[in-house]
C-alpha cells in the first residue's frame, strides 16, 4: 500500500490543515456556550471567564483566518483556505446569538465537548511543531493510513470524561470509603509540595506498571492491550488508542494509591497535568533525547522501544514516569542511543477501524490470527 506523502513546509498543505483545525475548534467553542449545561464539564465552568474567552476565541479566529490567507498565497490550488473561511464566517454569525450571560443548570450527565476542545488545542500547539520540526521518523506524515481511527480514540476518550472519571474512582470510592484514612491524608498533605509531588508520581506509576504488567502476560488481557500496540506510526496522537476496558481498567488501578493517600489539591492537579503531557510526548514523533535526562524520566525513545516490533524488546519499559522502576523489576530495555527500527504488532492482522478494535478482542485472540507471535511473550 502506497504511503502518504509527508507534508512539506511552503506548500501551503500544513497552513490550510491549521486554519481549519483552529477554525473547528472556534466552532465547537461557540457550539458549547449554547449549551453549556450539556456540553461543558461542569468542574470546569467555574474557570470560564466570559470575557477572557471571549477574547480568546477572537484570538484564535484571527490566527485561524491569517493561516487560511497564508495557505491561498502560498498555493492557489489547495481549497484548504477556502474551507477555513466558510468555517470562521459560520462561526462569527452564530457567535452573535449567544447570549451575555445565562444560568447553567446542573446536569447527571454531559459532554465533556470544552475538555476535547481544549487538549486537544494545547496538545496540537506543543507537539505539532515538535514533530514538524524535529521528528525522528522522517518519512512518517501526520496523515498516515490510520490517523482517522486515532483521532476517533481521541474524541470519544474525551468526550466521555465524565463516564471514565466515575469508572476509574468507582473501585478506590467501593474499597476504602469509610475506614478512616484521613490521618493518612493530613500526613501526605502536610509534606513540601516537591516531595509530596515525586510521592504522588512514584506510587501511580508502581501500580500503572502493574497493571500494565499483567495486561501483556495475560493472553486474555493482552487481546485488550493488543489494540494501543496495534498502530504502526508513533506520534503523539497515536497515545490515545487504548481500548476502553484497558484504560479504564490500568487507571483504575493507578488511581488506587492516589485516592488513599489523599494528597492535596495542588499536588493532584499538578499531578494530571504531568500525566496528561507525559504520556502524550511519550508516544511522540520526535527525535529529541533529553539527553541524561532519558535515564530519569520516560521520553520518546524509551516508549518507542516499548512498541517495539523486535522480540528483544518485548515485555520492556513498562514505566510511565520513572526508567528506575523498569530497572529494579528487570524489565528496562538496555536502549542506549538507539531507537526501534519499527513498532507495532509485526505480522499479526489486526482488524483497522474503532469499532472493530472495539470488538476484536471479545470475539478473538490475536496470536490466532498470526502464529508469529504469542501475546505471552510479549
């Protein structure tokens, strides 16, 4: 199958694609101040300043509509532009209708639309560039054969927030409500922030890597795993293909010692925030090494070995936080300067699309589907 063509600066191409991005993004924004009560996370709506998103949305407008012209004179051909505008116009004349201010009624259930719309814009801003600029797989486009069924993973992971964050506390809220932690959780809450922080990291990441352990040795739990493994192009939205059972399942568990050591608001928000980025910039397509760096925290080169298609590599690099602990368990890949040559499931078929994915597993083993490999040993 004929790959396709990476981008190449001055084409036009990556100038249209980021007019329309930010112009959908602007779009989804208005689309949530007409339903906020449906659309919005409701932890979130006491952050929104109307003014300052008011001005930010005008903001990114007007970035979207200068990449959109830069797109037209850099090439006549592409429409790439042309759809930005219609984008931005239809986003200004529904903007005009939206109230000044309204009450947001509570909601059991919503739509966490903002939560998609602001990752992905923050994510898109710091590693979009990264791998434009810097990507170790020269070859590999962002527009690769199955960039729709990740971006798919992206979305519904987000929009259903709401849903994964009461699965994911839901074990932790049934195991130890109610059998008096709380001096437990003024100790934590009374240690520096730095120590407390490093606390936090360190005891998520020997349970995620648990669970992450178990999902590769298991053959049943691999056919679920099998999945994020599945993807052949590394980049940074290709982190978000897990199925559903597997990231609900691996967070919980990692949840665990966070919910009983009870650390403070600070910690666990700083905490989310070096997840969520860490685990992005793991599966990155970036040939940037951190140089000694690499032996402290988990980076590109450590994860893309974790990814491996090569049998040596197989069962390595668990961590999501910290090389160290991959090391005390003798499971570290001795990686060095180099990087996998190649990453995915090798010749295993696995079927392409979400909703196969989705299905795959609780029908079928994929060690059945090749006899190269045994998720036994991976």
């Amino acid at each position: 199958m004929t790959r396709n063509k990476r981008l190449t600066i001055g084409e036009g191409k990556i100038s249209g694609y980021l007019s329309i991005f930010l112009a959908i993004v602007c779009f989804g924004t208005t689309i949530c101040a007409y339903f906020p009560e449906y659309l919005t996370t409701s932890d979130f709506r006491a952050l929104y300043k109307p003014n300052y998103v008011r001005w930010a949305l005008l903001g990114i407008l007007a970035l979207s509509f200068i990449f959109a012209l830069t797109s037209f004179i850099l090439s006549k051909k592409t429409k790439l532009g042309f759809f930005a505008v219609l984008i931005i116009a239809t986003t200004i004349l529904l903007g005009t209708g939206i109230p000044e201010y309204q009450e947001i009624d509570s909601k059991s259930i919503t739509i966490g639309l903002d939560w998609l719309l602001l990752d992905i814009l923050i994510s898109a801003f710091i590693f979009i560039p990264i791998e434009l600029f810097l990507p170790k797989r020269l070859e590999q486009t962002k527009f690769h054969e199955e960039w729709k069924t990740d971006l798919v993973y992206f979305i519904i992971g987000h929009l259903l927030i709401q849903v994964t964050g009461v699965l994911v506390q839901l074990p932790s809220v049934i195991a130890f409500s109610g059998i008096g932690l709380s001096g437990l959780h003024e100790w934590t809450q009374g240690i520096w922030f730095l120590p407390q922080l490093f606390l936090a990291l360190l005891v998520s990441d020997l349970f995620q890597w648990t669970g992450h352990y178990f999902f590769h040795k298991l053959p049943f739990l691999w056919r679920f795993h099998a999945v994020h493994h599945s993807t052949k192009d590394i980049d940074w939205l290709a982190g978000s293909r897990t199925h559903f059972l597997d990231l609900i399942v691996v967070r919980a568990i990692s949840f665990l010692p966070i919910y009983v050591f009870g650390f403070s608001i600070s910690v666990f928000t700083t905490y989310i925030v070096i997840v969520s980025i860490q685990a992005v910039l793991a599966h990155s397509n970036t040939r940037i090494n951190f140089g000694f760096l690499r032996y402290v925290f988990v980076t590109p080169q450590y994860h893309h070995w974790h990814h491996s298609d090569d049998p040596k590599a197989y069962d390595k690099n668990f961590a999501i936080h910290f090389p160290f602990i991959d090391m005390i368990f003798g499971t570290y890949y001795p990686m060095g300067k180099t990087w996998p040559e190649s990453t995915g499931l090798g010749d295993v078929k696995f079927p392409k699309g979400f909703i196969r994915q989705f299905i795959f597993p609780f029908i079928k083993d994929p060690a059945n589907s090749n006899e190269i490999e045994n998720p036994s040993e991976r």
